[in-house]
C-alpha cells in the first residue's frame, strides 16, 4: 500500500472509529438538526451520528472506482489519479470536520450553537476545498470523468489543457477570496451561501472561456 492510499484509508476510517469510540458516552438523544440559525430543530438517536461516516466511507469508495477506471490509460492515468487523491483528500477531510462537529455538539447536549458557529468552519471549508481542487485541475489529463467536462474541452486536447490551467486559476483565485470573507467578514450562516455562491458563478466564465477557446480554433 502507498503512503498515498494509506492516508486516504485514515481519514475515510477516522470519522467512524471516532464515533464508535465516543458513541457509548453520548447521550441517548441528541440534537439531529440545526436550521440556519444555528438552533436545533431535531433532536434523534445517537446512533444517525454513523450515518456520516458511513457516507463518508462510500463516497471514498467511489474515488477509488474512478481512479481504477483512469488508471485504465497509463498515458494519462498517473496524472490524473494524483487529482483524484487531492480531491479525495479534501472531501473526506471536510466530511470528518463535520464529523467532529456533530460529535461536539452531541456530547455537551446543546439545544443552540450559538457559542459555537459551526457554519463558519464549513463555510471556510467549502471555500478551502477549491483553492485544493484549483490547484489541481492544471494537471489532470483529458477524460470523460472527472475535471472541466464540456463539449469543447473533450473535444480538442488543447481547449482541454488551456480550459483547465485559466479555470484552476481561477478557482484558487475565487476559494481564497471566498474564504477570507467567510472567515472574518460573514458569519456562518451568510458565510456558506457566499462560499456556494461564488463557486457556482465560477462556472459560467470557464465555461464561456471554453467556447471561446473553440471558435479561436476554428
């Protein structure tokens, strides 16, 4: 096993020894749900606190699928599967952020988070996790999986690498911007839906700066 894989393997499996370890401390009921303003609107079993990991679990699985199904192209299979372990990387690890939260929260019984804004931490998370992925997405190869996949960019191998180096830049750009207001400026609530906000609204310039490519190309 690579040390790469191994510390997939870790931070897939943290979140869910973590919550088997706790779990037999924790209240029988605890709060399941929070609304946006940080109150909670559910209380439940302990025992949904395994769902997230669980998830977590599956969706680690899943990148590991994609990454077998790359590695089919040895040309172009050892880039891209360095991008699918950054990615990997930054979605189990907000996941077990969560996790961590969650398990707080469960364990000192609050019916509020109000001392506690948990969605700040998601919202830099989320804004974070691009920065990561921007860094990223220069370096991945054309493929019908994963990176920027318009009908331009698995077009033409050329459209695909210039799509990829201005939408990477563009992303660690928009995540660094998003986070920094997120963290000192917003808070959690307001926060999260300017970090999804900004990310969706990357979109259309790389898209557009895609189609561009492929009329300049002719």
């Amino acid at each position: 096993m690579t040390i790469k894989r191994l510390i997939n393997w870790i931070l897939a499996l943290t979140p869910i020894v973590i919550t088997l370890i706790v779990l037999p401390v924790l209240p029988d009921k605890i709060p399941a749900h929070y609304g946006f303003d940080g109150n909670v609107t559910r209380f439940g079993s302990k025992y949904e606190l395994l769902i997230m990991p669980i998830i977590t679990i599956g969706i680690f699985l899943l990148w590991l699928l994609l990454e077998k199904h790359l590695m089919k192209d040895k040309e172009k299979g050892a880039h891209n599967s360095r991008g699918i372990f950054w990615i990997s990387i930054v979605m189990t690890f907000t996941f077990a952020m969560l996790q961590v939260v969650f398990l707080y929260s469960a364990y000192r019984g609050v019916g509020n988070l109000d001392d506690f804004d948990y969605q700040k931490i998601i919202a830099v998370a989320l804004s974070a996790s691009w920065i990561v992925i921007g860094n990223v997405l220069p370096k991945l190869k054309q493929n019908g999986l994963v990176g920027i996949r318009t009908p331009w960019t698995l077009a033409s191998e050329n459209n695909w690498y210039k799509t990829h180096r201005m939408g990477g830049k563009l992303a660690v750009v928009t995540g660094t911007i998003s986070g920094l207001l997120c963290l000192f400026v917003f808070s959690g609530e307001v926060g999260i839906w300017v970090s999804l906000g900004s990310s969706i609204a990357m979109l259309v310039p790389i898209a557009i700066y895609s189609y561009l490519v492929y009329k300049r190309e002719g």
